[in-house]
C-alpha cells in the first residue's frame, strides 16, 4: 500500500511539475510573441516618422528652391521695371522729349513681358495646368515643344494608356 501511495504522490508530482512545465512554455511563448509584436510596431511607427520626415525635407527643399528662382529670376526684373518706370516719372515732370520717354517705357514693357513668361513658367513646373485640363499626353508633347529650338530636335512617344491616378501622372510629367 505504501508503494501505491508513493506511486500516487511521484505521479501526481510528475503531474505538477508537467503542468507547471507547459504553463512557463505558454507564457513565456506569449511573451515572446508580444515583444516581437511590439518590435515590430516599433519599427512600423519609426519607418512612418522618417517617411514624415522625408516628406517634410522634400517639401522644404522645393519651398527654397520656389523662394530662390523668385528671388533670383523675378525678383532682378522687377527691380529693373520699377527702375525704368522711376526715370519715366522723373523724364516727364522734368519736361524731358517723348522719344526718350517711350524708349524707357518700351524698356520697362519687354522686362515686365520677360518676367510674365518667367513666372508662368514657374508656376507650371509647381502645378501644369495643361496636365490637368488636357491629360498626361498633351502635357508631355507641350513639354517636348516648348523645349524645341533649332539646335536641338526633341522627339517623344507616349503610350495610350491612361496613368493609373493624379500623383503618378504628376511624377511623370516632372521628370520629363
């Protein structure tokens, strides 16, 4: 009987110890699994932060690149008009003939024209218009006649198919 009992108690502590075994196997299991499902929304929310932070980089790299052709390109000519239409002032409250008068004002208009071209330039490289009303097509062939002169000779094909959305199109349209 003595034996039995033995048997019953090595047997059930056999038991325990089995259970206790697979209990730390499923926690520390679960534990495992939770930290690497933690890890990896680490890893997931810092890839956002550096793409939030490469978009912000790319957006102020083109807002200096925006403020620095307007500075460099628009801000000259406006200066040089605002000039030409002083000495204008100046020519007809000093009495001056109207010849020299209408040469500055000729002046001051092919300056102003040049920046009116300057500046729609500008702002079709921000947002064409023409890729909106017209399509990915028409933009590209306006691109590639516009970039035409008489020493250099562009030619393009475009496929037929429509770009899959917006942002592509636009992708597409600035590298060209």
């Amino acid at each position: 009987m003595e034996s039995i009992n033995i048997a019953i108690l090595v047997s059930t502590l056999f038991i325990v110890a089995m259970m206790v075994s697979a209990a730390w196997l499923v926690i520390s299991t679960v534990s495992k699994k939770n930290s690497a499902e933690l890890k990896l929304k680490e890893e997931q929310l810092q890839k956002q932060k550096q793409i939030a932070r490469n978009t912000l980089n790319s957006q102020e790299a083109e807002r200096k690149r925006i403020g620095m052709d307007l500075h460099d390109d628009l801000g000259p000519s406006f200066s040089v008009i605002k000039m030409n239409l002083g000495q204008v002032k100046h020519k007809i409250t000093k009495g001056s003939d109207e010849d020299e008068v209408m040469e500055l004002l000729n002046q001051a208009t092919g300056y102003l024209e040049d920046a009116v071209i300057r500046f729609s330039d500008l702002s079709k490289l921000l947002y064409p218009v023409v890729l909106n009303r017209l399509g990915l097509n028409a933009a590209l062939q306006d691109l590639i006649s516009k970039a035409q002169n008489s020493e250099i000779q562009l030619e393009g094909m475009i496929g037929a198919g429509a770009p899959p959305n917006d942002v592509f199109a636009l992708s597409i349209y600035r590298m060209a």
